[in-house]
C-alpha cells in the first residue's frame, strides 16, 4: 500500500462525513487507506460514519489522548509507505494527495512536505494553521508565510512555487513512515498544538528537509476541537511552545535567551489585559505553572533529545513578535523570504 490517510477525531459528525467524502471525490489512486482514530468521541460520529464508509478502517483509543496520542495510534496500524495526518475539519482537491506523494517520489531527499492550506470559509485567503508552510523564530513562536498572527494574507499566487519550510502544518501533511518511525512518532507531551513542529525539527536533525507544495491544495476550517481564544487553546499555545522551546533549542545563551522569552511572555499578558482578553492572560500564567511543576521532566526530555545539538537553519533569528507588534511587519515578505 502506498498511503495511509489518518484522521485525529473528537466528535463532529458533519465534519468527518464531510472530511472523509471529500478525499473519496478527490482521489484517484486506489492504493490509499483512511484511518479514523475516534478520540472518544461522545456523540456516535465516528460509528455513523462508518456505516456510511464501511472501507474506512475506524480505530477507537478509549479515552481522549489528543492529537498526538490518536495520530500516533493511528500511525501503528497504518499499511501504507507514505502517511498523510488530516484534521478532521478539512475539505479537498482534486489528486492533492498524488501531487504529495509525487513530490516525495521525486525529491528522495525530502522527508514530509505539506500542501497550501487556504481557508475553508473564505477561499481567497490563506489558512490561519497551515498557510504556505510554517517557520519559527529563535524563542519558538511559530509563524507561517500567509499569516502573522491574526494578519492573513489573500492568496494571489505570491507562494506560487514549491518551497523549504521549517514545518508543515498538523491540518494536512505527509511523512515517510519509515521516518516517523525512526523519529518514534509525535512527542504525546504536547497533546495538541505544535506537535507536528517538534516531529519536523527532529526530522530536519536527521538531515531530512520539510517542504511545502503549491500544487496540493487543501482547506481548512480550523478551530472546531478546540475553540478559538479559549482558554484551553492559548494554554496548549504558550505551554507547547515553552516545551518546544526547552527541548529543541539549540542555545540557550548562557541562559539570557530564557530570560529574553519570560519577558515576551509578560508582555503578551499585559497586553492581554489591555484587550480585554482574560482567557489568554490566565493561559500564559497557567502554562508558566505547569513549566515550573514539570521542570523534571522537561530537563530529562531535553538531556535525552541528543537531536538538540544540531544546527538547523531556518531559524528566524531575531523575535516575530516584536517585529509585528513594534515594527509594524504584518507580512512575511517582510521578514524573510
């Protein structure tokens, strides 16, 4: 078999109806599989749409164990060389999935690579999760070409051609398996958000490259699981980013770097507060709790990363949120490209 088609999924009937008829229209190849990893799902969504795809394979974890946790458990039956993960709220076009693997035929070289990712609503615009492949800067706030922070971009083919990235988007993406295998599978200590960023990073420490292709089109809808400007998604935000940040940075520099982003952190909770935004600014302090109580288990998770010494590029080396936020750049073309 030659691709295994696997979608995270926590209720939403409509969603995953939608989801799954979507890649059936738009695919071409009958070498594929669709694993349905139904998160304990409480709504009966998963088993009606079983009934009305009976050739998916529907895999049931008996609790929620988060993207990462259904993703992997999904990963671990999958037949197929090449395994795409899918957000369950995503729809799709025509042969997206043979442009992916075509790309990865022809370019050994590459290792995962993810398609463009517009939004699902308006279609003009590019997609706040995935965009045109995603980057970071040097104190783990990640940022995609299309979008800066609530800045999105409309699509007129400004990233008309196939691109190295630092990560692609957990909405749509595709990896060797043998690779996620090497890699063993995503780290289940992020649960959801930024997952995909730590198994790409780890990749790229492998010598593998993370590409983005213009050719494969997907949208997304974004934000159904966990809603957004909720609590739970700014904690899993600014958390997982803390988590990115301890285990994968490559220099800490002597210690001021961590200093540096504990500072970025105050002011987004001060800023927080001048919005009006209460959620995100109980988020980050809660998240700065977690990191204190768990300082143990990041210090083993980092010690045991022996990937963190290498170098990788593509680490925006100066702050995306003070170039946004004090330097008026809303655009990626005006930080790099």
């Amino acid at each position: 078999m030659t691709v295994s088609i696997i979608i995270p999924h926590h209720n939403g009937k409509k969603l995953l109806f939608d989801c799954v008829d979507s890649i059936y229209k738009n695919i071409t190849t009958q070498d594929f599989e669709v694993i349905v990893v139904d998160n304990m799902s409480n709504d009966n969504s998963a088993d009606e749409v079983k009934e009305k795809f009976p050739t998916i394979n529907l895999l049931k974890t008996g609790s929620n164990i988060g993207y990462s946790g259904g993703c992997n458990f999904g990963a671990k039956h999958a037949q197929g060389e090449y395994i795409i993960f899918l957000n369950n709220d995503t729809l799709h076009t025509k042969n997206w999935i043979e442009e992916l693997v075509n790309f990865l035929e022809n370019n050994p070289q590459v290792g995962a690579a993810q398609p463009k990712i517009l939004n699902a609503i308006n279609r003009e615009m590019f997609d706040y999760a995935g965009g045109a492949g995603g980057f970071i800067d040097k104190y783990c706030f990640p940022f995609v070409r299309g979008r800066l922070f609530n800045t999105l971009e409309k699509d007129i083919n400004q990233y008309g051609n196939p691109k190295k990235i630092f990560w692609a988007s957990g909405a749509a993406f595709i990896i060797r398996k043998r690779l996620l295998e090497e890699l063993d599978y995503f780290d289940n200590i992020y649960f959801a958000y930024m997952e995909e960023i730590d198994l790409c990073w780890r990749l790229q420490s492998l010598g593998w490259s993370v590409w983005y292709v213009p050719s494969s089109l997907v949208y997304h809808y974004g934000k159904q699981t966990i809603k957004e400007n909720s609590f739970k998604s700014h904690y899993f935000n600014h958390r997982n980013s803390w988590i990115l940040f301890f285990k994968n940075s490559h220099s800490f520099e002597n210690g001021l770097l961590i200093f540096k982003r504990y500072i970025l952190d105050h002011m987004a909770a001060i800023y927080s507060i001048l919005i009006l935004d209460f959620n995100r600014f109980l988020a980050i302090f809660a998240s700065h709790l977690w990191i204190i109580y768990n300082c143990r288990t990041l210090f083993h998770s980092r010690k045991n990363n022996h990937l963190r010494n290498s170098k990788i590029d593509l680490i925006y080396e100066n702050s995306i949120a003070v170039d946004y936020f004090f330097k008026g750049k809303k655009y990626f073309s005006q930080i790099f490209d």
